[in-house]
C-alpha cells in the first residue's frame, strides 16, 4: 500500500533557487502578504538528504561554517539570533518553523540549495505532492560572479576569480558537493529543473528571471500571486546591489575556516551583527570580472542555457552574448 503524503503543516509552497538569484528580496516581499507565511530561518534545508549527509559530516569537524539543527535547544538558539540559514534535519523540528502560521495561510520554504540538490525534488513530491515550486533564474555568469564575491566576503574564498573557475573547469565530479563553492555547477539550470519537472505537472511550477523580479518587480509579483492563488497587493520591494568586502581578507578567511565567525553569530541578535557588520565589512569588490573569464563563462554555459530554452520554451539568448549580459557588479 502506498503511503499518504504527509502534507498537513508542511510548506504549500516552495522558492528553490538559485543562489545569489534575489530569493531573499523575494522572502522578504512576501512576508509583506497577509495570506502568506514565511519561516523565521529562510532556508532551513530539510528536504536534501544528500546535502545533509555532507553537512552533518563537516558539522563534526572545527571547520564546518554550517548550521546543524538536531534538537529543539539548537533551534532555539537559532531563532534568538535571526539566523536565515541552517539545515534542519528533523521532521518534527521542521514543523515547528510553520507552526506559528494563522489558518488559512499559505507556508513557503526558500531553501536555494534545493535546486542544487539531486535529491530535493523528488524528496518534497513524496510528502508535498501538490506544493508549488518557483525558480528565480539569474544569467548563470553573473551569479558565478555574485556567489564569488559573497565567498570572499564571507572569508570562504582566498582565490582570485580566474584560479577558481579554471579549478572547477577541470574538477572530475559532477556530483552536488557542498565543501565545493560551485561557481559553475550551480548555474547549469537546465538539469537542476529537469529534476521538477519531472517530479511535479508543469502548472505547478513558475520558473521568473532575476532581472524581471528585480527590474519589473511589481508585476513580477503579481505574476507570483496569481500562480499561488492569494490577492495581488502592493509590495515594498529593496535589493541592494552594492558589494561588501571585509577589512582584513586574510583574518576574515582565518575567522571563517576555523568557526569563530559563526560561533560568536550565533550568540548574538542580528540587530547586533548588523551593527557590527557595519564597521566589519566595507563597500565595494576590488576586483572585477575580466573580459576574459566572462567570455570563457559565457562559452562554459552557452549548451546548458540552450537546452533551457527548449525546457522553458523561452529565449534566454542574452545569457550567450556576453556584450549584452546583465551589469556583473550587481549582487
């Protein structure tokens, strides 16, 4: 006998990626829609089992920059401190992040690393078989350069941009691996969204472009709405472009690989980390993207943004032409 999806007090609705692809503009937009509640940690990563099992591995060594919750003290120290991102690997501790939600209300995950995993689709079928799924695709070079930028800033990167999209060129797995920054692997969308449709009937999934949500935002939205079901309102919409670096990369990167960046954050209330933040990090990525490597990318890509094309049956040339693809500053 087959069993019985489990959907009561599980998410109606599910904004799997990609990274670097404005899904935090997106949280906070619809945590503004009174029929729509959004979890106090953005991406609580339950349903990818196979990044799970890499990140409860890495969590047993000083170096993991991961969050792992498995019991209720871990979440509620999470949860004082604003964390957005964890890994969540029990049912019931899962729950709990929905169970504020009024009736009525439609429950959304924003977990990005599900479209990165080979396991979430199929893992959110079985128990949410009639969950929405939304995708926001960004140029798969500029987001290459958005998540580097974030890595370096984050003291994860001590690389220059070219050395680690050359490595990861030549790099033998095609395997999802989360101790990898995936630069390149993360922007093949095309087999990252064969996994939905596969899984899920194409009317229950919307795929929108970062440029749409970000340049057309309001009637990107309602598009949003209207593929939920709730009532199109006004939404007040911020992205910030602008790029951070920390003050001293190397102590940064040091802080970081050791742990003791996210175990003082995890103490503290993100009105304290912001503050902080304010005089940690300053404006501005010294180093742009080279023509060079933006016409490697762009070459790198060009076969997995055609087969997109024929998924979606929508153009995404602009992606190809690396003359006409989007601001690279932008974060």
């Amino acid at each position: 006998m087959n069993e019985v999806p489990k959907t009561v007090g599980y998410p109606d609705f599910f904004v799997v990626g990609a990274q670097k692809s404005a899904t935090t503009t997106l949280y906070q937009a619809l945590s503004q829609h009174p029929a729509v509640f959004v979890p106090p940690i953005k991406e609580p990563n339950y349903f990818c089992s196979d990044i799970s099992r890499q990140v409860l591995k890495l969590s047993a060594t000083v170096k993991s920059r991961f969050s792992v919750v498995e019991n209720k003290k871990q979440l509620e120290s999470l949860l004082k401190c604003d964390v957005l991102t964890a890994h969540v690997l029990r049912e019931d501790l899962y729950l709990d992040l929905f169970m504020a939600a009024k009736p009525g209300m439609l429950k959304g995950d924003f977990s990005v690393n599900y479209l990165y995993s080979e396991k979430a689709a199929a893992e959110i079928k079985k128990v949410c078989p009639t969950a929405r799924i939304i995708a926001v695709l960004r140029n798969p070079v500029d987001r290459a350069y958005s998540q580097y930028a974030m890595s370096v800033m984050m003291g994860v990167e001590n690389r220059d941009f070219s050395t680690a999209i050359r490595e990861e060129m030549t790099e033998d797995s095609p395997m999802v691996n989360i101790n990898s920054n995936g630069y390149l692997e993360r922007g093949l969308y095309c087999k990252q969204l064969k996994r939905y449709f596969d899984e899920f009937p194409k009317e229950q999934i919307l795929v929108i472009r970062f440029e749409d949500l970000i340049g057309k935002n309001q009637d990107t939205m309602s598009a949003i709405c209207t593929f939920l079901g709730i009532p199109k309102i006004d939404f007040h919409i911020t992205h910030e472009f602008a790029g951070k670096e920390a003050r001293f990369a190397r102590i940064n990167f040091l802080l970081t690989r050791y742990s003791i960046k996210r175990f003082f954050g995890n103490w503290f209330p993100r009105k304290f980390k912001d503050k902080l933040k304010e005089s940690y990090y300053i404006s501005g990525v010294k180093q742009k993207m080279l023509d060079g490597d933006r016409n490697i990318l762009c070459d790198w890509f060009r076969e997995d943004v055609f087969e997109l094309e024929k998924l979606l049956g929508h153009s995404y040339s602009s992606w190809s032409a690396c003359e006409n693809s989007s601001r690279h500053s932008q974060r």
